[in-house]
C-alpha cells in the first residue's frame, strides 16, 4: 500500500513527524521495531516496584508551537521543569539556580534562548538555507546565533571568561559534559553549551514513558498508522517518486516521502546497500564520529538516603566535579579506558515524582561520564559491570554514606546496552559527537533534513536540529517533507 510518508523510528522525534504529518492530511505510517513506541522514553521495572527512564534523566525542551499544537499536556504529559543543580566536593558545595543573577545561571539562560532561537529558525519550512555559527564577530549580538564563540572557544576559557568563581566553573562544566566524554581544554569545546543542560528541560511526572504515550495518542488521532514490532532492514527505490521500506519479515511499504529517525550511520550504512548510494555520501556517513560515553547504574533503595535534605534529594548532583579531571577522562576514554576521574551525577527521581518506587522506598541513578563503547583489552564483562557499580557506588557513599546497605537492587546500562536496545550506534544518544565540525550545516550536511537522497528525511538525533530540543529534529523534517509536497504540487 502506498503512503505519503513513512517513518522509520517511533520515539519522540518520530512520533512527532507523524502526528504533525498526519494533521495536515499526509497517508502516515511509522515503523518500529520495538513491540512499544517510545525509545529513549522508556521507563522500565528494572527491579519489582521500582522504575526509572534509563536512556533520559532529563529531557530537553519541546519547543512551544507543537507542544500546543500535539495538545501534549491534554494528553497526559506533564513536565516538571528542573532549575537547579548542586555539586559537592569534601570541602564545599556549588548551587547553581537557573532562575537566580548569578554569572553561571546567567551563562546557561543566554545558551538555553540561544537554543530557542535557533529552533524558530529550523522550523522555517522554506529554509534552504541551513543553520550555521554565526561567523561575523562584528555583528555578534546577543541575537546572533550560535555566536561564534561556541565554534571556536575552549569551554574552560569561555566559563571562566563569564565566571569567577572556579567552583561554579567546574561545576557548569559538569553540567555541560554530563554523561559525555568531553575535554574542557580543547578548542571549539564550547560547543558543549549548546547542548541540553540544567534549566532548558525537566522530567515528564510518571516517568518519560508518559510523553510517548500522550505523542503517540497524538499521532493516532490524526489519523497516523503505527506498525510496532517491524524492523525496516532495507529502503529502496521503486519509482522515481517513490521508496520502499523492505521490513525483516520480507513485507514492504512504499512512500513518497521517508523520514529515518535513526541516526546517520545506521540510515545509510545499513539501510542502504552500498553500491546505491553516491560514493561522497558514504564517505561523509562513514566519517561522521560517534562519541557513545555514557554509563548508568539504576538502584532500587530500601530508602531513601539517610543525611540529605530533601532538597538535596530533588536535584543533580555532581560529584567533586573539576576541569582538569574531565580532561584526564576523557583522554583515557579516547584510548578506550575509564580514568579514576571520570564525572558522576547523582540524583533520585522517586524524590521529585513518588510513583517510580513503593511507598518509603527510592530509586537513585548514577549517570557516569567517559566510559568508553569499546574497551581497549575486551569486553563490557560481568566483573566490568561489577566495576562500574563499584564506582558509582562510591560516588554516592561520598555524598550520602550509608547508601550502600539500603540497595536492594540494580541494573548496569553501558554504551553497548544503549545501541543494542534503541539501534544507536556506538551507544552515542546524541547522535554523533559534539564538535563544531559536526553541528549544524554540518550535522550531517547543509541539507539537512533533505539528504542527498531524494524523497529520504533525516529526523532524529543526528540531524541538524536535534541538539536543539525534544521533537524538534522529527518537526523540522516533518515541515520540510510538507513543504517539498506542496512544491511538488
Ligand atoms: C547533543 C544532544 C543532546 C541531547 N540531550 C538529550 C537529553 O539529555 N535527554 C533527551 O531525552 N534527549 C536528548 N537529546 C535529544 C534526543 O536525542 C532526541 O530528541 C530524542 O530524545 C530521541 O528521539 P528519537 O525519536 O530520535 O530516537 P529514539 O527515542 O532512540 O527512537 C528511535 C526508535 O527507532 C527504533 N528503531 C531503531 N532501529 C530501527 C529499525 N531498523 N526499524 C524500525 N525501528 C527502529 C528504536 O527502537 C527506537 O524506538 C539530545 C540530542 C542531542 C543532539
């Protein structure tokens, strides 16, 4: 049967194409090979009672314009925007409240509008032109977007430049390579600060799983068809107006239009049989850089940990957060191995939304940065595992001891778990590394969404606009394809 769009990929972004799509009248499909939608917002039991969204602590905005216009609040998605984060060395702490006048939260308000802007501006549904640095210091404003300063500057030189004092520099770094492997001291590092950090998101109240469903109810009543447990293994083109999505199960559904929400690796290095695709295009796919680092240890709690205030408990914390020790991580992540130093963030869902645990009970995460997708000497092994629990283990002890004799349960989630369980290469949620060289008109090519493929949408996280919210990579190809059919017309 043949269909307007299809969609390969039912997370957020994916989700959100089709119900924008579908609302204005395009034969819909999405294809997922999961048996639910969702992806990265799942949220799972990983221990009887208990349960925790393990591919997002926090999720980016959801620009304002589709949010109303998927009526998600309606739908059951109610966000809970975070403002506030804390780090904790043996010797003091850093509060910084995104709401207050201080450099640091001022710092993150003006990268946080910079990220709305440049969201207004992917939505432009005629732009051929692409999102870029603005590279003209004389008109640098605060208007202009990105400033050029991201593109070109070490983090550590841009923080300081804006903050004095080296606790609050250290700790608005770890906010910023949370998760990720990522040096400080490395020109064009700032670019860091155009990702999603403290203050531009928050959590969805029931867990992340919530979002799904309300995107996925959206989707629905437009009118979108949504094929669950299919896995697209190859897109070909049948006519010179249309694809074909060739499914595991031998099954096919054509479209004029495929929007992928993969990431660009997996979209053209093995959807695609190589001798279809122009040489240049997979050269660019097979040089764009992955940069999977994140690690995360959910715990079931018998309680909730002894000594913390319960504001403690409602926000990040990062755990004795300094420069030169990102630096030290990420240089032993690079050669496929963990340094001692490598960042911990700390927090308690169950505190800030009660229903992820039984009554008086806790879930708490660790997320670990810097931990490498492939190890240099072998496998992610069980005693590997054990390691990694260890550290994040004594992360916690360091900030509420005593944590340790309340576990009652965990489970370890490496970057291999991640590409296994949502298809991303090398376990890299961001859909590539985040350098300048590979951000906007370069993530993955001016184009984008439109790829060197007609007919072929690029969607998800590797796509031009994803670094810039929730369902913002998924709407901005969803814009595109409608505007391309009326082109068409
Ligand atoms: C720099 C950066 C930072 C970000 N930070 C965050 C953050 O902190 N928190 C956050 O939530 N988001 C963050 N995002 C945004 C995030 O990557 C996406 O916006 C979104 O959360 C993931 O949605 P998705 O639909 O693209 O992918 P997913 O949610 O991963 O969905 C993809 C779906 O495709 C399915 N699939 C995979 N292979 C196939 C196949 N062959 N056939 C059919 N289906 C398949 C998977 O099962 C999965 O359900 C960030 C993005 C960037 C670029």
């Amino acid at each position: 049967m043949g269909y307007d769009a299809a969609i390969i990929g039912a997370g957020a972004e994916g989700l959100a194409a089709a119900a924008l799509l579908a609302r204005f009248g395009a034969r819909t499909i999405v294809i997922e090979r999961a048996d639910r939608a969702g992806g990265r917002l799942a949220t799972h039991e990983f221990h009887p009672g208990f349960r925790a969204s393990p591919y997002a602590e926090e999720l980016p905005p959801i620009p304002a314009h589709i949010h109303w216009a998927l009526d998600l609040s309606r739908r059951g998605a109610i966000f809970m925007p975070l403002h506030r984060s804390l780090a904790i060395w043996p010797d003091g702490t850093s509060e910084i409240d995104l709401r207050s006048d201080a450099p640091s939260a001022r710092l993150l308000r003006h990268c946080a509008d910079a990220a709305a802007l440049g969201v207004a501006r992917a939505m432009e549904p005629k732009r051929r032109s692409p999102l870029r640095f603005a590279f003209y210091p004389g008109r640098s404003s605060s208007g202009t977007w990105p400033q050029v300063q991201l593109a070109t500057q070490r983090l550590a030189d841009l923080i300081e430049q804006s903050v004095d004092n080296p606790r609050d520099a250290a700790h608005l770094a770890a906010i910023v390579l949370a998760g990720r492997a990522g040096d400080p001291f490395r020109e064009g590092g700032a670019a860091h600060l155009l990702a999603p950090g403290l203050g531009s998101g928050g959590i969805v109240l029931g867990g992340h799983a919530r979002l799904a469903e309300a995107l996925l109810d959206a989707a629905k009543t437009f009118g979108a068809e949504i094929a669950l447990g299919l896995e697209a293994s190859e897109i070909r083109r049948v006519s010179r107006n249309n694809l074909q999505i060739v499914l595991a199960d031998g099954s096919a559904h054509e479209a004029r239009a495929v929007i992928s929400t993969l990431d660009v690796k997996q979209t053209f290095l093995s959807l695609f049989p190589w001798n279809m695709l122009p040489r240049p295009l997979i050269e660019s796919a097979g040089r764009f850089r992955f940069a999977g680092a994140m690690a995360r240890v959910l715990f079931a709690l018998a309680r909730q940990p002894e000594h913390a205030t319960p504001e403690t408990l409602r926000v990040p914390v990062h755990v004795q957060p300094d420069m030169v020790g990102f630096a030290a991580a990420h240089a032993a992540w690079r050669a496929g191995s963990m340094s001692a130093r490598a960042q911990a963030v700390l927090r308690v869902p169950s505190a800030l939304d009660p229903s992820l645990a039984p009554p008086g009970a806790a879930v708490m995460t660790v997320t670990l940065g810097s931990v490498p997708f492939r190890l240099f000497d072998g496998a992610w092994t069980h005693e590997r595992r054990a390691g990694l629990r260890g550290r994040a283990l004594n992360a916690a002890e360091s900030v509420w001891p005593g944590v340790s004799a309340t576990v009652l349960g965990q489970e370890v989630i490496v970057p291999g778990d991640i590409e296994e369980a949502l298809g991303v290469s090398e376990g890299d949620l961001d859909g590539g590394e985040i350098a300048p060289d590979q951000l906007f008109e370069l993530r993955p090519w001016p184009e984008c969404p439109r790829t060197p493929i007609e007919g072929l949408y690029l969607g998800g996280r590797s796509a031009s606009a994803s670094v810039l919210g929730t369902c913002a990579a998924g709407a901005a190809a969803a814009q595109c394809v409608l505007a391309d059919f009326r082109r068409l017309a």
